[in-house]
C-alpha cells in the first residue's frame, strides 16, 4: 500500500484519465490519497443525501469510478482491497473481458423484445446450462427473473401449485429477500422487517442447524425441526422447506453434517419441495458450483442470482421438470426477465466458471481466509468462531468469556479496516459477523493485505 497527495490528480480529472481503467488492467493495490470519504465522494454523498430515499444505504463512504481484479478505485484516487464483491456477486471480476465483449454484442444487437413477446437463442441458452449445472441427473427445466428474491418468490408459486398446498418453512437466520413474501421467509428484522407488515400468510419458521450456538449434531437438529413441522404445521399442508445450504445474511452459518439431508430425505418422503436457494452460494462461491453439492443433496428446486452474470441483474429458479412444468402457461414471467443483455453476460460468465479454474480459485482463496483467521483466532478470543467453505468465510466476534455476540466490536472492526482502504461486510442475526466475498479474481498478495488490515483494526480495538 503507498499513500500519495491529491495533488496528483488535477482538479475535475476523472481517474479513469490517470491511468486507470476498469477490469484486470486496473492497478492492483491498496492507495489511500485522501481520508475516506475524500472530497469528491463527499460530494457525491451530499447529492445522494438530497436525492435518493433514506431507506437507500451505503457501506463504504465513497464514489466509485472503477473496479476489477481485487481492487475498487473512487473518484479520489483512492484504490480499495474488495473482500465484498458486491455481496458475492462479481465472483468473475467487476468487468471480466469475455462479459464485458458479450454485454458489448448483445447491446449492439438488441436491448430488449420481453421473452414472452418474441423469444430469443440467449435465454434459451442459459437455461440449458442451468439445468445441466444443477445437481442430479434427472430432467430439469429453469425460469429467468431479475433478482434473487423473484426467483425464491417464484419457486415458493411454483412449489404450490405443484403440491396443491399452501405452508411453507423457513429458518431461523434466513434470509430470503425484500418482497413482501420473502421479507416473510426472512429472519431478521431489522433493517429487512420492520415497519413493512403485515407479511404474507403461511409462512412458519423452525430451527436450523448452528453448530457454535446450539452445539447439536446435525441429526438431532434435523430432528427437533422435523418434530415441530409435523406437529405445528402437518406434512399434508407444507408445500416446501426453503433453506440457504450456508445461511448467508444469517452468519454464514454452515450446518452440522447431516442436518440438510435429513431434512431433504423427510421432504421426499412426504411430498414436499425442498427448494435450496443459492443466490448467495451458487456459482463457485463455496469451492463448487453449488454449495448443495457440498452436503450431498439433490433440491427439488434451486434459486440463483449474484454470481450468475457478473454484475447484471439476472436470476432463475432451476429445478425438476415435472415441477417446473406445474405452472400454466403465463404463470411465470415478467417484463425483463432473462433480459437479453443479462442473458449473455450469464453465458460469459459461466464460460469463466467453466474453463477458468474458479472452482479451485474459490478453494485457494478459502484455504488462505481460513489459515489468516484462525491465526487470528487462535491469539485473540474475541473471534469465536471461522467458518465457511470456499470463497465464502466469516468471522464472529463475541465476548470472550460470556460468547454473547459483540455487534459493537464487529462494527468497530469494519469501520476500521473500510478507513483503512479494505472493504469489509457485516452480517449476521446478531450483527457480530464480518463476511469475507472476495472476487475470485483478486492476486493473492491483495487478499493477504486485507486480512492484514483487519486484524490489525481488530488488535487496535480495546477490550472492553
């Protein structure tokens, strides 16, 4: 990391002038030149103040004029470690050549005909990779949204109308989308619940499986949620179970083996959809193409979105033909899912999944985010726990005598390493877990650096 005055940037110089442009040309360090937020991200947020609904947050204090590689760059000339990704979603890179040259073609093409109106080869062609990426070797059939609550509210219609019945289970620590129903599938309350009611009926929720806080075995979690679906809500009105395989917004929280298959084996043996929504976790995120794969399951149905196409928005349900095909015709769709541009965007980036190695790049970077924080753990209890697969890892921070979460500590951290140049997310139901997303691009040397920081703001934090 090198610090330089802001009188290198002259005055109403864009950086993308300087020297810098976006994707893997981009200069790969961590550059603080001015305090963040500098003077021309302040005025970015004072605009944003005037303009965009309170309701609208932001994380890291700046404005954005580039990024790619491990690095996001703001309009003060600063250059940012990114271990977020924009919430796991530029697993790719923030602008990967083969998306960059398939959103440039399909732009030149067409923007837009709505797939319902007049289809088109692209949408097509992505729903055929889903299903043949999808775990299990049966017929599949995927439907393309916009975001991943679309595709869980999707897949909860599709689900009931193949059963016929109307419950549906969620978890505690879930989180599921901002919609009225999944804000219902949803956990926590704030900032997702409250003050949006009331919910959408037949929603229930039961325990899942969180090995540091509950200490059960997988079985026996399984086992208490089975008893409580049986006994309070009745196999014979559950129309799905919906579950993240790692919970994301929840902690990151990993199951204790055999927790998800016992709950898929109770789902088939009654009837009922088991729907894995892996919009955080899907596309290589964990070290697999899908974090089902790491548990053994087969979904009915899956829900993807963040990683699909590199930054567009795009999303899909994938999932058994025969329950797929439940719907009648015109039950599905919307105006721009499966927008062309996305579509294509999707295919590049798949392409990358496919030929690129990400799958082992996921698994060196977790490897690395592992040794870092357990080295960490191991001298400083206030870390309770690491956890994670993949490029998919978290830090929970308690108190080290009592283990009572520490939200305060973890928001102190964050802030920290943030002014420091390294981008971290917060999340968990207690909000004392900072997740670590780093695109699949980032140099080792980078990510090395961010963890750097953060436990030097972590060493920096009193004891309290």
């Amino acid at each position: 990391m090198w610090r330089d005055s802001p009188d290198s940037y002259a005055p109403g110089m864009s950086i993308i002038d300087t020297a810098f442009v976006g994707g893997p040309s981009l200069a790969q360090e961590r550059r603080i030149v001015t305090p963040i937020p500098g003077p021309r991200s302040q005025e970015l947020l004072e605009r944003k103040r005037a303009a965009v609904a309170a309701g609208v947050a932001h994380t890291v204090p700046i404005e954005t004029v580039a990024a790619g590689g491990g690095v996001v760059v703001d309009a003060d000339g600063n250059s940012l470690i990114d271990l977020g990704s924009g919430i796991a979603v530029t697993s790719v890179g923030n602008a990967h050549p083969g998306v960059v040259a398939a959103v440039q073609q399909a732009v030149a093409q067409f923007t837009h005909t709505c797939f319902m109106i007049s289809p088109y080869d692209s949408y097509v062609a992505v729903a055929e990779k889903l299903n043949a990426l999808a775990p299990g070797d049966h017929e599949k059939k995927s439907a393309l949204f916009n975001s991943g609550a679309e595709a869980v509210e999707n897949a909860v219609k599709i689900a009931r109308r193949f059963t016929g019945r109307p419950a549906v289970v969620a978890f505690d620590h879930a989180y599921h989308g901002r919609t009225n129903l999944t804000m219902a599938l949803t956990a926590k309350a704030m900032p997702y619940k409250s003050g949006f009611g009331p919910f959408a009926s037949e929603v229930y929720r039961v325990p899942a499986s969180y090995p540091f806080r509950d200490g059960l075995s997988g079985a026996d979690a399984a086992a208490t949620a089975i008893s409580l679906i049986e006994k309070q809500i009745g196999a014979d009105n559950l129309a799905a179970v919906i579950i993240e395989p790692i919970q994301g917004e929840g902690g990151f929280i990993v199951p204790a083996d055999g927790f998800l298959p016992a709950v898929v084996d109770w789902c088939r043996a009654n009837g009922v959809v088991f729907i894995a929504d892996e919009v955080q976790t899907g596309f290589a995120r964990t070290g697999a193409m899908f974090a089902s794969e790491l548990f053994g399951i087969v979904p009915d149905l899956i829900t993807t979105a963040k990683g699909i196409a590199g930054g567009m928005p795009l999303a899909a349900v994938t999932g058994r033909a025969e329950i797929m095909d439940a719907t009648h015709g015109g039950g599905l769709g919307g105006t721009y899912g499966g927008n062309p541009v996305a579509c294509a965007a999707a295919l590049a980036s798949i392409e990358a999944f496919e030929n690129e190695g990400l799958l082992g790049r996921a698994q060196q970077i977790g490897g690395i985010l592992r040794a870092r924080l357990e080295s960490v753990q191991a001298s400083d209890p206030r870390i309770g726990d690491v956890r994670g697969h993949g490029a998919m890892i978290a830090a929970e921070f308690v108190d080290p005598v009592t283990k009572a979460p520490d939200a305060a500590l973890t928001a102190a951290v964050a802030k920290a390493a943030i002014a420091e140049g390294v981008i971290v997310l917060t999340c968990g139901t207690y909000g004392n877990v900072i997740r670590f997303l780093p695109p699949l691009s980032i140099p080792d040397d980078l990510l090395i650096e961010g963890l750097d920081v953060v436990a030097a703001a972590l060493a920096a934090q009193p004891p309290r």
